[in-house]
C-alpha cells in the first residue's frame, strides 16, 4: 500500500513537473516572439517603402510614355509626374563609366547590410523610435534604388548601350518632378544672389524616403542621440525576469 501511494505521488510530481516544462516553454516561445516583433516592425517599415516605390515605377514604367509627351501635371506647373530614367544615384547623380555602375550597385548593397544591422543595433540599445523609423525609411529607400540597379536592365531592358550586361547596369526610374520657374535668385541673398535657378533633379519615392528620413534625423538629433542608450532593451529584460519569477514560483509549489 506505501508502495502504491509513493508510485501514486511520483506519478502526480512527474505530471506537474511536465505542466510547468510545458508552460514554460509555450511561455519562451511567446515571449521571444513578443521580442521578435518589437524590432521587426521597424523593417516592415522598410518593406512599406519598398512596396511602394516598387509600384509605383511599375505603374510609371507600364502606363507612361517617357519624357515630355507622357508628362502629367499634378499641382499645376509647379509640380508633375515625368518619367526618366537615371544611371545613377540618388537626384541623377551619376559616377564616371566604364565600372561607375558597378561601383554605385555594390556600394549601395554594402550601405543596405550595414543599415540593416544598425536598425537591430540600435534596438538593443533601446533607440528611440523616432530614430528607428527614420533609418528604416532609408533603408527601404536604399534597397529600392537597389533593385532598380540589379534587376531593371533585366525585367524593363533599360540597361545603357554600353553596359557590359544588363545585370547590376539598370536604371533608376525617376518620376516626381519639382518644376522652379526659370529665373535668377534674388540679388540680395548671400552667396546665390544673382545666379540662375537651376532645374530641381527628377526623382522617386525611395529619393523621398532617404531624404526625409535623413532630415528627420538631422531636425531631431537632439532627441534622438541627446541621452545615452540603454545597455539592454528594458521591456524585453522585464518580460524575461517576470517570466522567471513565475516559473519560480511554480517550481516551489511543486516541490
């Protein structure tokens, strides 16, 4: 009879045990996605941007007559849809060929690992949001022009002539057009006064993105680097320690 009662007891210890591993583990699985997500938001940011500029030169490029004749105005003459092409960077900033492409290509897949990193970076460091978006619209601003230089060549044939081959040669396409009326800036501003407006460089919405994120960051450097960040992400350090405590209390009871 002791012995029945003693196997009894196992039995019953052995199953509460289990319970606890098991709480325990669906307990790590929700906590490290809960973790997960807090930073992975940011990058869908980045996807956000991405989505967008690529449709957008899909609806360019599939709807649009190039140049002049398929130019649409949106805000009178101050602002229209115009689509070009740019073998270059950002604003139709272009390098020197023969391997300026090539150069412009890799060194933009560097920027984009690099800034990929920074976001997970600044995220254990406990960066503030506002800074996170803002790099995550620069990133998705960056991969966006990216694809535009590996694949366009390919998928819209818009490589130059003179590309050795359509990979890593593609042009950019550019749509967003800040048209200045022809004229000369006033003479009494300093440094510029006098000289001819220049035409604004045609650009996209991953342009848009970069520069408004570099902006941002710029207006609110203060706030976003004015403290010093925090070691660990403190709400994923609270959540763990919470979740410790219970699983110690379980055990106790148990025992």
């Amino acid at each position: 009879m002791g012995l029945y009662r003693h196997k009894s007891y196992l039995r019953t210890y052995t199953n509460d045990a289990e319970a606890v591993v098991g709480r325990y583990a669906a307990e790590s699985k929700i906590l490290r996605h809960f973790v997960l997500m807090k930073y992975w938001k940011y990058y869908l940011v980045a996807l956000l941007v991405i989505v967008i500029d690529q449709l957008s030169k899909w609806a360019v490029h599939r709807y649009m007559p190039m140049g002049m004749p398929g130019e649409i105005p949106v805000f009178g003459d101050w602002f229209k849809l115009h689509y070009t092409l740019n073998p270059g960077m950002a604003f139709g900033v272009e390098l020197p060929a023969p391997y300026g492409k090539v150069i412009l290509t890799l060194f933009r897949l560097v920027a984009v690992t690099g800034i990929t990193y920074y976001i997970y970076h600044l995220w254990k460091q406990h960066a503030p949001s506002g800074l996170l978006v803002c790099i995550a619209m620069i990133l998705g601003g960056a991969i966006g022009n990216l694809v535009d230089s590996i694949f366009y060549g390919v998928l819209y044939n818009n490589a130059p002539f003179s590309a050795p081959t359509p990979w890593l040669h593609g042009q950019v396409i550019d749509m967003l057009f800040v048209d200045f009326p022809d004229g000369f800036f006033p003479a009494s501003w300093p440094w510029i006064g006098g000289e001819i407006i220049p035409d604004f460089p045609i650009f996209n919405i991953a342009d848009s993105c970069i520069f408004v994120g570099v902006v941002l960051i710029l207006i609110f450097q203060n706030r976003f680097y004015g403290h010093q960040f925090e070691a660990a992400h403190p709400v994923a350090a609270d959540d763990v320690a919470a979740a410790q405590a219970r699983r110690d209390a379980e055990a106790s009871e148990v025992a």
